[in-house]
C-alpha cells in the first residue's frame, strides 16, 4: 500500500484518480480548493483537504509523508500559461522537499505530437478557440521538461479527448496523438495507477486510449 496524493481530485480526471487508488489499496489525500463541496470523496483511506496547487509551501506541507503525486487541477479563473506554469513548478519544488518520488500529471492530447510527429493542436482542422488553453499546458510542459530536479515525472493524457460517459473497461494502449481517439475516465484512471504502482515511462508526454 502506497500513500498518494491527488491535486484536483474534485474533477472527473482526479475523482477517477481517487477511486482507483482506493480500488488498488492505497491511502489518499484528495486536494480540493473548497472541501465542503466535495464530501462525496469521503471514504475509508481517503483524508479530503484544501490546497492550492500553485502554492509551493502548500505543496510541500500536504505532500508530506506521501509516496507519490497525481497532477489533475485546474483553474479556469486564470489564465492558462500562468495557471499551468505556476503548478509545474509548485510540483517539482513541493514535491521534492517532501521527499515525494513520482509526479504523473494530467495532460492534453491538443499538445500531443501526432503520429506524423506536428502537434494536434497544430494539425489541419483542429480547433482552435480553445489554443490559449492549449499554450497554456504547453507551458506547463516545458516548465517540466526543464526542471534539474531528481523527481521522477510523467504528462499523461487522452490521445485525443476522454469519453465522457465511457465505462470501464479494464483495457488502454499508448498511442500517439489523434483527435478521433477516445478514452473512459476510468480507464484513464487505470493508467495514471499503473504508472504509479510500475513505473514505465520518464519525463515525457504520454498517450493512452481504448486498448
């Protein structure tokens, strides 16, 4: 049994985070912003307290004594590029004062590269309202990429968007980015765990869907 500590576990992404810890045994620190709107997450093994993501010394207080991290907050009241930015290097600080080893985030497939190796917020017909947001976890990302610290972290997202009302399946594969590509909550869930549980892949941004 590890201790795992989830950073925006009030969303879908971290509320199947949190569950699927709780399925595997583990112990879970569920950070939310405001905790009595989120009662629901309260179960055995599940302590529910308030954290800001971007607050380095925040970080580092509740991470404390936790084996590893889960990276699934955000902040639609910020702009993007600060928001992302400012939570990258919150974690990596934190996180390793807290003597925390593993950080797998949760990331956006917009910012994915493609097989053809172009981004797929940078490919013919993707949408583009949403490109600050894109930026904004591309800024994110190089924030990680450059950091000298020894915390060992993964980006892990949809290869193109989640399935919203998908059931779990038990099954995903890696796969490069691809807008039609389609993954549940939960079996999303199954890959941040196992990336945690049996760690496979290092510093890089990573795809999953259906399997």
């Amino acid at each position: 049994m590890s201790k795992i500590i989830v950073f925006g576990a009030g969303g879908r992404a971290g509320r199947a985070a949190v569950q699927d810890a709780l399925r595997r045994g583990h112990q879970v620190t569920a950070v939310v912003r405001d905790p009595a709107k989120h009662g629901d997450l309260s179960a055995d093994g599940v302590l529910i307290v308030a954290g800001d993501v971007t607050d380095v010394n925040r970080v580092a207080q509740l991470a404390e004594g936790h084996d590893a991290a889960i990276g699934a907050a955000v902040d639609l009241s910020t702009q993007p590029d600060v928001f992302f930015a400012g939570a990258a290097r919150a974690l990596l600080d934190g996180l390793t004062r807290a003597g925390v080893g593993r950080l797998v985030v949760v990331g956006l497939a917009s910012v994915l590269e493609t097989a053809s190796g172009a981004l797929l917020m940078d490919t013919s017909g993707y949408p583009q309202e949403y490109r600050s947001f894109y930026l904004g976890h591309a800024a994110g990302m190089e924030v990680l990429r450059a950091a000298t610290t020894a915390l060992d972290w993964l980006v892990l997202s949809p290869a193109g968007d989640f399935d919203h009302g998908g059931a779990r399946t038990g099954r995903y594969r890696t796969a490069p980015a691809e807008a039609a590509s389609r993954i549940s909550y939960a079996d999303f869930a199954i890959a941040l765990l196992d990336e945690i549980d049996t760690p496979e892949h290092h510093r890089v941004h990573l795809g999953v869907e259906e399997g």
